[in-house]
C-alpha cells in the first residue's frame, strides 16, 4: 500500500510520518502522530515506522500496544468497529503452550498474523508480552486481556464477540 493513498484529516500517512521536524522524532512521538491523524496505527506504517526508528516491526507493535494504538489493517483503517486480538508470543507464554492459542485463534478468525478477516471485523496481532506473563498464555481482545488461556477458552472467548 503507497503511503501517499492513506489519508486522514487531508494528510496523507507518508506527510505525517515525514513531516518536517526540528529534531529526529522517536518512535513514541511518531505512533502519537500518527494516532493523533488516523485514530489507529495503519498496517503499512508497521514497517516504515520499523525503517525510520531503526528498530524491528514486533517492536513498533509493542510500543503500539503500550501507548495504546490499535494497528489495523489498511481495508480496516475508516472501520472503527474492527475488532483487534493480540496473541502474546512472548518466552512465558509460550511456554505455557501459547503456540496453541495463536493456532486456535488462526484457526477460528481463517487469517494469519498482521491480517485482518475477510469481513474486516478482526484483526489478528501478535505481542512479544502483554505484561501478564505470571499468567499466561495471554491474548488481548482489544485493550481487555484474557490470562491462563486454554484453547477451549479462547474458542468461547471468540465465540462470544463473533
Ligand atoms: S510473555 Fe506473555 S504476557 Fe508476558
């Protein structure tokens, strides 16, 4: 998706990430912006935002989920309703057999991480930690954290907001 496609409030993704700037803005002051211009973080600015800080993708994702600004797919960006399920695949969980879960939510929403359903009412993340890690294996359904997740679980969880 071209950067310059993506517009909110007559700016376009690429002017807010590329505006001028006295000093160089960290990639906090960067999601601000950018959530400030599109209420969300847009998919495609995961990996600008990874370029322009140095830094890796799962970690734009985890400022993201600390400051608090839902990532959402580009067809989902005008759709405020989507729903957002962050999985945590951080070293506790997964060794609570959190690989199961991620498979289990993979399995019921039909859409891998980074992607958004085909009806565009859920968007699958992934976590490097929720900060529940005494409890895990965790998953956010939007900023609501669910702990000690069983497949079971996770199923009537999804099941519930479907
Ligand atoms: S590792 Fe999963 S909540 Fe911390």
């Amino acid at each position: 998706m071209d950067l310059h496609q993506l517009k909110a409030n007559g700016l376009s993704l690429h002017e807010v990430l590329h505006r001028p700037s006295r000093k160089r803005r960290t990639l906090e002051e960067l999601l601000a912006d950018v959530h400030e211009s599109f209420g969300c973080l847009p998919a495609p600015a995961v990996g600008e935002l990874s370029r322009l800080c140095n830094c890796t993708t799962d970690e734009v994702r985890r400022a993201a989920y600390v400051q608090r600004v839902q990532i959402l797919d580009a067809g989902c960006v005008l759709n405020p309703k989507t729903r957002v399920i962050t999985v945590c695949r951080g070293n506790s969980c997964h060794r609570a057999d959190g690989r199961r879960i991620l498979d289990t939510v993979k399995e019921v929403l039909g859409c891998q991480p980074g992607d958004a359903t085909r009806d565009g009412r859920f968007q699958l993340e992934c976590a490097e930690c929720l900060d529940y890690c005494e409890a895990g294996p965790a998953m956010a359904v939007d900023r609501e954290v669910h702990t000690e997740l069983t497949p079971k679980e996770v199923r009537r969880i999804l099941a519930q907001i479907r």
